[in-house]
C-alpha cells in the first residue's frame, strides 16, 4: 500500500518526538498498520535540533502546510486556542483527518470541530489530549462500550501530583516544591493551569462526555487548585489512612452530571492512592465491567508521541473506509448525544475533611457537632490534637464526615466559622472512597 | 441503521451476561455503536433462567444457529477446543465474523483461524480471551501503535491470585485457601488449568504475540504453577519488601522471546505487586510511552460480557468496510510477522530468592557463596534466621541473587543441594524488578 501522508505542524518537544519516533519505529509501525506512515510536511517557525529533517518539506509559516495537496491527514502541535483552531478548521474544510494532542482546543472547542469533521466526513483524533500516552480515550471510548458507565476519578496533572507526592514522601511544603518541580522542568514558569486545575478540567470535561455521551461543557466544570494545601493536612489525612490526591471527578447521578477538580482525600487502600510523582492514572467505574483503571505517562515528548502515533495508526487504516464505520469523535454517535446538565457544586455529594482551628474551651465541640447534626452532617471519625499553641490555647480539631451535599457543608462550615471559639477559617478537603457505590 | 444481526452460541455464565448486558444497556450501546446489536438466534442445550429469550430463536443443536443466513456475527462462548474450533472455522467458512472469549482456542489454535478469517475477509475478535474485561488487547494492539514493546508482566489470573493473596493475609496455607477459592466459586473443582499456569500461559502467549508480531506459540511457553508456594516463603518475602506474585512474563531480547508464567517476587512499592484477590493487572513496557498499566476485573459473567460487546460494536460499526481498514487480528499485518525464536528457560535471565535449609555449621555460608561466586551470581541481600529446628540445628538461609542465566542458577543449585551441610531441596523463586531496565 503506498505510504498515509502526513504534514506535522508544530516541531517543540511532542512534535519532534512523533517526527523521531515515526522514523525509528517505522519499520514496527508498518507492520502494525499495513502502510508507511511519513511525515512529508512539517510546519515549524525554527528547525528543531532534535530532528533529521532532511528529504521533508518545511514551511516557516505554518499555515502553508494546509495549502499541500498530497497531505492525508494534519498533526497540529502547537498548542493553544487561536492558531491551532484555524488550523485544524482549515484542515478538515480540505478534506483532511485531524490529529491533535491539544486538550484546551477539545475541551473548548471541540463541539464546532467535530461538527465540522462530521460535515467532511474526516476524522479529528486526540488521544494525546488525555493522560498523555495512556490510551484512555480508546479504553472508555471502545474497551467500555458495552458499558453505563457510573463514575470516573483521575489524576490527570502530573504536576500537581508531584507536587503532593512530593509533600507527602519529604514534608516540604507547597512552594517549596512548586520551585523544585520549576526547575526539573515538570512545572511552567506561570504555573496555574497546572496547580488550578484548568489543564485537568479540560482532560476531565473531554473524559465525562466520552463516558456519557454528553457534549463538552468546559465551562461548567468546578476547579479548585492545590495552593491551598497544607503539609498538616497531609499528615492530618495519613493518620485517618487518606493520601491527598488532586482528582478530577465525574459521575453520572439522577439529576444530572458531576464534572469536578479539587484535592481530594482516598484511602491509602485505594490503587490511585498510589500513583505517585508525575504519573497519571484514570480510574473507571461501569455497570458491566466495574473498576478497571489505566495508568502510565501523563506528559513528555515520548509518551504523548505515543498517542499521536496511535492516532495516526487508526486514520491510517480507515484511510478509504466509510466514515460511518469509524468510532465516532467523542465516542457516541453526533446525533444521539444526551442533554444531562451538569450539577452545580452545591448540589454535589461527598464527603469531608475538616480542620478546625479551636480555643480549648468546654462547649466547643458540643456547638460544632450540633451545627453539624442540625444539617444532618453524620461525623465518622474525629481527632482532637493536644494544644497546638499553648500561648493563645488553641487545639485543631480535625474531623471526617459522612457524604452530605456541598450546599448544607458550606452552610454548615459558615456557622461553625461564626463560633467565637473558633478562631480561623475551617480548612475543607474533599474525601472520596472511590468505591463501587459512590465516587 | 439496521441491526446488526447476532448468534450466541453459549448461554452459560458469560453467554447468558451477554445476552442480558445488550439488552439492558442496548440504548447506550446503539448511541455509541450507530445500530443495534441483536441477538437474533441464540444455540444453547438448555434454557437458562437468567435470560428471557422471548422474540429470539433459539437452537437446542447449536450447530444450527451456523446455519442461519440472516446472522451477521458468531459469538462462541462455549470453551474448549474441539466442538468451539469447529463453530468458529464454519462461522468463517459462512463469511460471518466472529468474537470469542477463547483464550485456550486462540492460543493453541489462533494461526488457523486467522489464516482462514484472512481469507474469507472477516473479522475474529477475541478481546474477552485476555484479563476479561479490561481492554487490554486493544490497548496493546492499537493504543500502543507506535511503540516498540520491551516486555510485559501480568497477573492475569484471577484464581492464582487470590489464592496468594489470602495467604499473604490471612495466614492460610495453598492448601486451605485452595479449598476456600473452591468454595466461593472462584476455583474449579478440578484447578489444574489455574494453579499450574496453563491458563495464564494461554493469556500470555497471546499478549506475546501481538506485542511483538510473533505467531502464537503456545506449546513454548514455560508454566510452573503456585502450588509449591510456602506460607515461609511469603513472609520472607515480605521481610525483604517483596510479594509473590504469579505473574505472566514475557520479554523480547536480543536471542529471542521470553514466555514463562511462575510464581515471582516484585518489590512491593510496584502498583502490580498491590492488585489483590481475583483482580487482574498487565504492565507494558514500551520504548515511548514507558510503562503503562491495565487493571481490573479478569473474570466473571458481566466484565468478560463487558469486552465480548466491545468486540460487537468494533465489528458492527466496521460490517460492509474494506477488511484492510480493520485492525489485524494479532496487531501486526499477517505478511509482516517476526520469526524471533521463544527463548528456552535455560537461557532466561532472571534474580532469584533461594531459601536453603541448612546445618548450623560454620563454613556453610561461605561454601554456598562461593558456588554462586564461581558462577557469576553475585549476592543481593541476605537473611540468616535464628535456628528453627533446635533438636537438628536446622537453619533457614534466605539470599536475594542478581540476575543470572537459569541454567547457571540451576547447576549452582545442584552443587548446594550436594553439599553434606545442607538438608533439604533448595526453595528457589525468580524475582523480577520489573523496572525500565528489566523485566
């Protein structure tokens, strides 16, 4: 069969891997796909040193590699939402598949790319957008499809769980290691889409409608970032036999669809609990199936090359076939999506961690509790530390709740704040079993 | 669309779940897929009462569901390796494609059913055949594309591991947790295929072959089953770190291919050596993604139902495409196959624990260190034990070896086992690391 061609727009650290990984693997890859997959255009402002690019055509201005007609399919690795945009609309109006590593462009705009594709009948791919090359959209997209799938948790930063591995294994405390993962190069210079959770509410916003067949609602997912995280905290939900990941959460309940990132407390039991440094893991609960969970490279030029490359292989076999014969984009056919809104966070049920900061006064536990009961909070388990600073006599109380909804917490929290014998904010972490029952 | 018309044939345990999951789940299943999947004509020797198969024709002789000219898929559920070969060889005769959770059919049978479904350009999909219901075929075969992969190791079965799990916690010796596994259902009355490794071997040589594009060579792999694992040797495990797992391992190097199921050692901070009871898990290690992990249920009607349907709606959405565009049945195109050699066990390289019994003399350690010192095994770590047999002055000696050739291994072992101050047969259990380097 003669070779797919591919034009490879963008040549920084992902785009020279899949160029490097396509000449020595190619062979493999061959074998694997039946063609040739050859990167014949690459679109790159600067040459990379990493690449060999002599025998390939190279256009300094990007967009020139649209105007080649030889092209098959368009890898756009350049990240962001305005150029790359153009480029993959421009792209599929030519005719051509699409495969991006791109999870802002997805999360975002995934709804005008994918009706244009389908409009075009081409292919627009990315599983490079998620977890890195941990084939988790296959997974949930093909490997689940006999499944309703309930829930799914993930770590999907690996810079925000280094981060917390790194505060759990060396109680270093949270700017402190911010710097460190900066230096080693797993954190940006600004590093807020990590430590936020922006860049895992796009993986997770992508996750949640594969899983439910639900269109893409980036806007409406909760993020809440790990600045906030204390080492006390860390060691506080070790004695309970917690780990403090940052998960993105998603669960499918009567009243609609949970898309949620924050840290959270699991059991130490729990596999995910594990996953440590910049590893990512998604952890999947379906009807059929029940829990399976993928695990491996979140990032790095390599691993998404990986997913690139899986990419190219799929598109590279249906080049030719009937586009209704191929997995649709986001898993469900376009015209059988399903309308299930996404629930506001006060209407979403977990439990709780909550650090009290207290005078050691009689009465104090007795006023919180009562707060608590009247909201038909349940207290599962309690820790009341000695006298932490005995100059103004104040104890932290931490406690674990029962699952309540985040409406009747934040009600609660506000009037144990308003205690006078309560002197500081109540520090509130999220806490899932991520068992069968509940996510 | 119209539905995609389909034969069960087997209504057992996973047949009957197959049968239930695509109604129950058949709405999400046709969002997803595009059309129905429909069981039209089901073969079974009896009913079974989990299924209500009113509107669906049913065949006491199974072989005349292959006669039905309406079925577009044979999904063969009914095991073992005569009557099965047959349905699926006539089912590709007919031109129908077809999905089968036969691990002991594909790998003792698969190079002649592929041939032939290549011939007739239908599809045989066998995802349910390898750790049920995780996706672990289609992740190796597509999601890792661009790879080359190194080695894998999989605890892929789920009987075997419970048994070690439950001896590593409750105590239990094989015997008695055997017993226990047989009465929970989780064991067979008769475990051979389990507990000796033959099962995982199965597994294993088909991971193997789509791994590397090597045939199915079933007959090469080494099996050595759990059934000498003593509680001691658990604990001493433990002591140094390490569980014993029975793992499925295979490894290409430079001679050939490694395929051998036995009971290992792994560090116990590796996410594999945390998956307990009857879960199953497959660690990949690949040149550009690195390791990637597949973890859940390896059993059971609905998760081996839950990668039966994957199966169906792959296929149903590909009916009436080019057979080029499908994924090849092994991963890699059947013209492009590797003739790498499975290597024999003797030339496989491994670390080792030995646990020898021994007089407490003095000069007995440094006799067995210079047997190993002689054949290049260098000593990793080692534990003397008090003496535990006072009446004999029998010591325990327990050595964790570096890695060396088995055959080199053995002749050492032999020339222990010579020794006047040694007593018994020398317990010996391969230890893998099973980090980037090594498998």
């Amino acid at each position: 069969m003669k070779p797919v061609k591919i034009g490879l727009i963008g040549l920084g650290t992902v785009g020279s891997s899949v160029f490097n990984l396509l000449k020595s693997n190619g062979a493999e890859i061959e074998r694997r796909v039946g063609c040739q997959l050859l990167v014949s255009h690459v679109g790159a402002r600067r040459d990379n040193p990493a690449c060999d690019l002599e025998g390939v055509k190279v256009s300094r201005n990007v967009l020139d590699v649209l105007d080649d007609p030889d092209l098959d399919i368009i890898v756009e690795l350049i990240g962001g939402t305005t150029l790359a945009k153009d480029i993959v609309l421009t792209a599929i109006q030519r005719g051509k598949h699409v495969v991006t590593a791109n999870k802002a462009l997805i999360a975002e705009c995934g709804q005008e790319i994918f009706l244009a594709a389908q409009k075009q009948g081409v292919s627009v791919a990315y599983e490079a957008a998620v977890a890195g090359g941990i084939p988790v959209i296959k997974a949930i997209r093909e490997g689940l499809a006999g499944n309703h799938i309930e829930w799914l948790a993930g770590i999907i930063n690996g810079t925000g769980n280094f981060i917390l591995t790194e505060m759990r294994d060396k109680g270093a405390a949270f700017d402190d290691v911010l710097k460190q993962a900066q230096e080693l190069g797993y954190a940006e210079a600004d590093p807020t889409f990590d430590v936020e959770g922006i860049d895992a509410a796009h993986k997770l916003t992508i996750l949640a409608s594969i899983a439910y067949g639900i269109p893409l609602q980036f806007a409406k997912a909760y993020t809440e970032g790990i600045a906030e995280i204390e080492l006390a905290d860390v060691h506080y939900a070790e004695q309970f036999g917690y780990r403090i990941k940052h998960l993105g959460i998603s669960r499918r309940t009567e009243n609609g669809v949970e898309l949620r990132v924050h840290p959270t407390l699991i059991p130490e039991s729990c596999l995910i609990a594990n996953v440590d440094g910049v590893m990512n893991s998604v952890l999947v609960q379906a009807d059929a199936v029940g829990p399976t969970l993928y695990y491996g490279a979140g990032a790095g030029g390599n691993a998404t090359a990986s997913a690139v490359i899986a990419d190219l292989a799929d598109i590279g076999r249906s080049i030719g076939a009937d586009a209704t014969s191929r997995v649709p984009a986001l898993g469900f056919q376009p015209d059988a999506m399903s309308d299930q809104c996404i629930l506001s966070m006060d209407e979403v049920e977990t439990a709780y961690y909550l650090r009290l900061s207290a005078h050691d006064h009689p009465g104090v536990l007795a006023d919180v509790t009562q707060i608590l009961s009247k909201r038909g909070i349940s207290i599962e388990a309690m820790l009341q530390k000695e006298v932490s600073d005995p100059q103004h006599d104040l104890v932290p109380i931490i406690l674990l709740t029962q699952r309540i909804k985040e409406k009747e917490m934040n009600a609660a929290i506000a009037e144990i704040e308003a205690l006078d014998s309560i002197t500081d904010k109540v520090v509130r972490i999220r806490l899932e079993h991520l068992d069968a029952q509940t996510a």
